[in-house]
C-alpha cells in the first residue's frame, strides 16, 4: 500500500481542523424537542392526576401527535440549515446521526409499549409508559456526551443533569409526580443545551 502524500496529508489535517472549528447547529432541534418534550410530558402528568378528564389512551394520542409535529419541525429546520457553513462537517455529521438513534430508540420504545398496552386491554398496562422517562435521560446523556465530544462543546454539564434526572424519574415510577418532574428535567437540560449550541454558532459566525 502506498503512503500517503505530504499533500494528502496536508489535505486530511485541514479537513479535520475546519470539522474542529465548525459549531454545532442543532440548537434550534433540541430547543424544538425540549419544548416538545416537555408539553407531552406535562399533558401526562395532568392526566394522571385527573386534573384533565382523560383516559390512558389519551397519553399515547398526546405522544404520538406532539412526537409528529416535532418530527415535522425538525425536518424543516434540517432542509433550512443545509447549506450553512459546517453543515456537513464531521461533528455535525455524528450529531445528526446520534440524535437520529436516540429518537428511533425512544419512538420503537414508546411503539412498543403502547401496543403492548392497547393488546392487553388493562389499564396497568399502560403505566409501563413510566419507563420512557429514564429511558429518555438517558438518550439524552448518550448523544449530548457524543455531541460534546464531536464538536468541541461545553455540553457536558447537561450531561450530568440528565443523567440524575435518569435516577430520580427511575426512582419515581409509579408516582403520577414522575411526569411533572420530567417535564422539568427536559426543559432544563435541552433547552440552555440549545441555546449554549445557538451561542456558539452565533460567535463563530
């Protein structure tokens, strides 16, 4: 095999220092999926605390629907961002695809969870959706440490809150207080996360 070139390798080091330099854009995602989040989990919580007169399924219409129009929104936010400067660069590359995996994670999760309950026909079943929460946190902690690592950012105190938000809602299955919590936890993490991203893209620009 032949060695590569000192232009070859000249090339490689500038490729690797833009993708270095080039801030993360997925702010305005985790700021859209923050609040996202946060609405479902919080429909949840009234639910469960009967404060909105609503059975179980409710839960998974209020999911779903507010999952879908997330989906949407990060679609378009995606084709608006394309052609920045960075776009494709690799940090952004390993963003956009461990947040892809972290949703499909939590979408088949959630999927599979309602249709166990939908079959079982028992309203206990659908208490089993308390697992998303720290299943939650911890696709979270997993694509922000990833994140931090891809592209440079001071991501990883989120990290940490994320992942005591993971124990605490653990801990706290089964207590209709669980929604209401999480909703906090997602707020707090996903949305100064963002708006840390949106920063510093905005300084780098």
């Amino acid at each position: 095999m032949n060695a590569p070139s000192p232009d070859d390798l000249s090339r490689l080091r500038a490729i690797a220092e833009e993708g270095r330099r080039a801030p993360l854009l997925g702010g305005w995602h985790l700021i859209l999926w923050g609040c996202a989040m946060s609405l479902a989990l919080l429909i949840d919580w009234a639910v469960l605390r009967r404060i909105l007169p609503l059975p179980g399924e409710a839960l998974a219409i209020s999911w779903f629907g507010i999952v879908a129009a997330a989906w949407a929104g990060s679609i378009l936010l995606g084709r608006s961002k394309a052609s920045e400067p960075g776009a494709f660069s690799v940090g952004n590359r390993v963003e956009r695809a461990v947040w892809m995996t972290a949703g499909a994670f939590l979408f088949v999760l959630s999927a599979a969870l309602v249709g166990r309950a939908s079959l079982g026909g028992e309203r206990a079943d659908w208490s089993l959706l308390a697992i998303m929460s720290p299943a939650m946190f911890g696709a979270y902690a997993i694509a922000l440490q990833a994140s931090a690592v891809a592209g440079g950012t001071g991501a990883r105190p989120f990290v940490v809150v994320a992942l005591a938000f993971a124990a605490a809602t653990g801990f706290m299955i089964g207590d209709p207080n669980q929604s209401l919590l999480a909703a906090a936890g997602v707020a707090l993490v996903s949305i100064p996360a963002g708006l840390r991203h949106l920063s510093a893209a905005r300084r780098a620009g």
